[in-house]
C-alpha cells in the first residue's frame, strides 16, 4: 500500500466517529491477509460503560446469511438433498415449492415472513419467537413468481435453510456453524445468538441519533439462519482473513460460495449464496450488509485486489457508506459521486404508475441535479437520461416501447409495464377487508376527513396508519416500524369497485410481500 493511502486511510479512520455517531463501533480493513487497520471506539454498552473493543460481541444481522449458506455448502456439497425438508415446513402451500438453491439465492418466490408478519397484527415490538414464525411460515399459500424466475429478498429463505440443515443431520444449527464454519475459520468467539434481547458480554445496539439522544432498541425476535450470528470484530478479521487464504483453490468455502449464479432462464444473477456480487468504485466485490433496530454492519471482499473492510456499529448509521469510505482510503482512490444526470430528464416520465407483474406503485419524480428518482422497492434508484431516450440507472432502466413506458430491474430479472396513473379521487373506500389466504384483515376507517388504515391478524391488532392517495383508487399505507430494521416499505393499496361503484377488493403488497388480495365483508 502506497504512504498516500497509508495516509488517507489514518484520516479516514479518525473521522469516523464524528462522520457516524453513536454510542461505538468498530472497523477493520485487511489486504492481502495483512491487517492494515483494526480500530474501536466507543462504548458497547453505554450505561454500564462497557468499552468497545475487538473482542466485543455485535450483532452482524443479515450477514449471517452467508454462513448459513457455508454450512449448507459444507455439509451437503449438493444443497438439493434439503429439498424435502424445505416442502415439508411449507404444508399448505398450492405452487411448486422451492428449492434449497432457490433459497440460497433469493429466488424463492416466498413473500419475506418479517412483511406478512406485519399483516398479521404483530407490533414492531412484540415477541416475535419460533411459534409465529412457523406459523407465518407455514402458511404461505402461494409464490410471488415461480421459483428461479426473479431475485427478491426473503430472510426466511436462510432460516428454513438453517431449520432444515438442523433436521437433516440431527445437529443443532449452532452447533453446525461452530463445527462447519467458525472453528475452521478461527472465528473463536462468533456463535449463533438467536434471542435478540440480549448478547453474553453486555454490548447493547441503540435507536435514535445525535440530535435527539440514543436509547437501547428493544427487540424481542428469535432470529437464526437469517439474522442470528454474533461476532467480534476480531472474529471478522479472521473470516476475512480465512477467505483470502482460500482465494487460489475453487474448493474452498468462500469461493463457493462467491461462485457465479444464475437465473432459470440462464441470465446471470447478482446475489447468491447470502452473498451480493456487484462494484464498488470499478472493482468487483463480494459482500452483505445487516441490520436490526440498534445495529449496522457491513463487509466486503474485493478479489483482483485482495482487499476487505468490515464496518460494525452498535447504532443506526450507514455502515456502507463507512466501508466504502475505507475501501477508497486503502486504495487511494476518490469516493466517486453520485452518476452524472446527463441531459434533463423528461417531463413525460414524471409521475405515478403501477407496475403490471406486481401491482407496486412506481413513482418517478425529478432529481436536483436534473436527473430523475425512481421509487418502487426499498430505496429511490438515481437514473440519468440517456441517448435515444428513457434513462439508465445502477441496473435499472426505464425505456418507452410501443405499447407504453416499461421498466427493467436487471438485478432482479425483472421487467415490467408502468400503467399511469389518472389523478382522479375514485370515491369512498371505507370498510374491513379480508385476505383469505392470510386469514387476516385490513381495516379502513376515516376520521375527521382523513382516511387511516391498520392490519389484524393472528398476532395482534396494528396501528392505525395515515393512508395517503396517490392516484384513482390507489392508496399508500405507511410502515414506518417492523420487526426487521428495515420496514416492508409503503404498501400499495388499489381498490377494486363492483357493477355499483362500491369498493369490492383491495389488492395490497410491498415490495418485499406482493400479490395479496383482500375482499371487502363490512
């Protein structure tokens, strides 16, 4: 590493709790098996003054994705063997049931069980244990697209793996990660801590910011194969460490595991094995993110240059933004800005539309650098017009076809008609509305003018929530909380009207749980 980017990463490192704070954190930054950075500051747990150190446990979340598929890797090389299992633990379920690999790579077609929860009733802060999660498991009807057809995120997709793992070789899954992946990697602290409430050591994840003050997140979920690994940053160090080793030997976990992937129809995939493939300032890596009310964390592996950086921090900063920071630093490079907006957009494209497979509301609004902002998953995707017309975005693009606007999702293998959206108020929408598949209601009442909304079900009765119009007979109802750290989204609520104009059926999704249909009984 050359002393300019020796330099540049000090600097980088100082800067971080001012440019993230929070009660802690911890990073490291590892090239070629060599720590070049190992740093923490802070508290783990700030009312009893537990310092942050290497060895503090944290919560990595989502990240334990991929060893849960390391596992799966190790003890069944053909993943396919758990295929049984996985139909077993989805009993009512009408559509061809998914595969193990289909799990493995986000293409299960399964609605993510953390939005059907919220459908249910259950609260962001409720008991969330194994019970209601076979129950909302269980109970899946139907898919969202067949199996190998798309890339959409689902945690429960790691947990049957996990659960199924257990069952097939009589282990724990605990005890499967230790013997499997941990122990070989030297991660001598990492362990599978489930219950959400607590970790041994004392560290503690915190809500809020610097503005209106940190508190302990409460949460009361039982996570595994999912979200459930605890590790240190030391034990990190060693993974990383461990994956670089392997980096020459196609055998080896991590290369499985990063392993290209594909779709049904043979179109290459970015997501795999509880990994994301994609770039990050022009260089390939492999990679995950994760999050819970109190948590963030990232890492990433960059191959051509042997390079990663893991970012953990005990409150809700951007842990990716902090990684790629690091990754710049290291490397000496500028972190490159957002893409050029090109020429304006046009003004044709602005607006509302549902999208035709889904039935997600997708809006398109203008940009401040005269660009345009897509809307219709978790986040705002930035697209800049492009020659020809339409505009191309990070592996979106919206193109003007003859029979009307489409957009394409090449991470998701998906493209799809935008029907626009006419502004028109189609009238009164009041009423409960019950989806059969889910035995769960929705409840639409106004109050004083304004119309709210709240789902019941199994686990509870939720919170009324503003509902907001968006076009004629198209709603959105806000999820500001969940049980994940990152909420379902807005759901898409469209009214469906009878021969009398009277509400009939509300077709509502998100983009995490889509296609869900719900009759009107009162």
């Amino acid at each position: 590493m050359s002393a300019y980017s020796s330099r540049a990463l000090e600097t980088a490192l100082k800067a971080l709790p001012l440019a993230y704070p929070g009660p802690g954190g911890a990073v490291a930054v590892i090239r070629e098996g060599e720590v070049l950075a190992r740093h923490t500051w802070g508290f783990a747990n700030a009312e009893r003054r537990i310092a942050f150190t290497p060895q503090s446990l944290f919560r990595i979340c989502s990240i334990s994705k991929q060893f849960t598929c390391a596992a799966v890797l190790d003890a069944c090389p053909d993943p396919c063997v758990l295929d049984p299992f996985i139909a077993r633990r989805l009993p009512r379920l009408e559509d061809p049931a998914p595969g193990a690999l289909h799990l493995c790579h986000n293409q299960s077609g399964l609605r993510d069980y953390w939005a059907v929860a919220m459908l249910h009733g259950a609260g962001a802060e409720d008991p969330f244990g194994e019970t209601e999660a076979r129950a909302v498991i269980g109970g899946a009807r139907t898919l969202q697209f067949p199996p190998g057809a798309r890339y959409a995120y689902c945690n429960q997709n790691f947990r049957l793996l996990g659960d199924c793992l257990a069952e097939k070789t009589a282990r724990s899954f605990a005890a499967l990660l230790r013997e499997r992946v941990f122990g070989p990697a030297g991660m001598e602290s990492a362990m599978l801590a489930a219950d959400t409430r607590a970790l041994p050591d004392g560290t503690e994840g915190y809500e809020g910011d610097q503005i209106s003050g940190f508190r302990p997140a409460r949460n009361q979920i039982l996570w595994t194969g999912d979200a459930g690994v605890a590790a240190s940053l030391d034990d990190m160090i060693a993974w990383e460490r461990h994956i670089d080793q392997g980096r020459e030997d196609p055998m080896a976990l991590y290369q499985r595991l990063s392993a290209p992937v594909t779709f049904a129809d043979q179109n290459p995939a970015a997501y795999g094995f509880g990994l994301s493939r994609r770039s990050e300032l022009g260089l390939a890596v492999t990679g995950h993110g994760g999050a819970l009310r109190g948590w963030r964390s990232h890492r990433f592996y960059a191959p051509a240059e042997r390079l990663s950086v893991v970012v953990l921090f005990n409150h809700m900063a951007d842990a990716h933004a902090a990684a790629l920071g690091l990754f710049a630093a290291a490397l000496g490079l500028p972190i490159q800005g957002a893409s050029p907006a090109g020429t304006p957009a046009e003004s044709g494209w602005f607006g509302a539309f549902i999208e035709a497979e889904t039935g997600l509301l997708t809006r398109v609004t203008p940009a401040a650098d005269g660009g345009l902002l897509l809307r219709f998953g978790h986040h705002a995707d930035r697209l800049a017009s492009a020659a020809g017309g339409g505009a191309d975005g990070d592996g979106v693009r919206l193109v003007n076809r003859a029979d009307g606007p489409v957009m394409e999702r090449r991470y998701e293998n998906h493209t799809g008609a935008l029907e626009a959206l006419p502004d028109a108020d189609g009238g009164a929408i009041e009423g409960i509305y019950r989806c059969q598949e889910l035995d769960a209601d929705l409840v639409v009442e106004a109050r004083g003018g304004a119309l709210y909304g709240a789902f019941a079900g199994f686990l509870g009765r939720g919170r009324m929530e503003l509902l907001e119009p968006i076009g004629q007979d198209v709603w959105v109802m806000p999820c500001p909380r969940a049980l994940d750290h990152t909420p379902p989204g807005d759901w898409t609520l469209r009214f469906m009207r009878g021969s009398k104009g009277e509400p009939s059926e509300v077709r509502l999704g998100c983009w995490l749980a889509r296609g869900l249909s719900y009759g009107r009984v009162a």
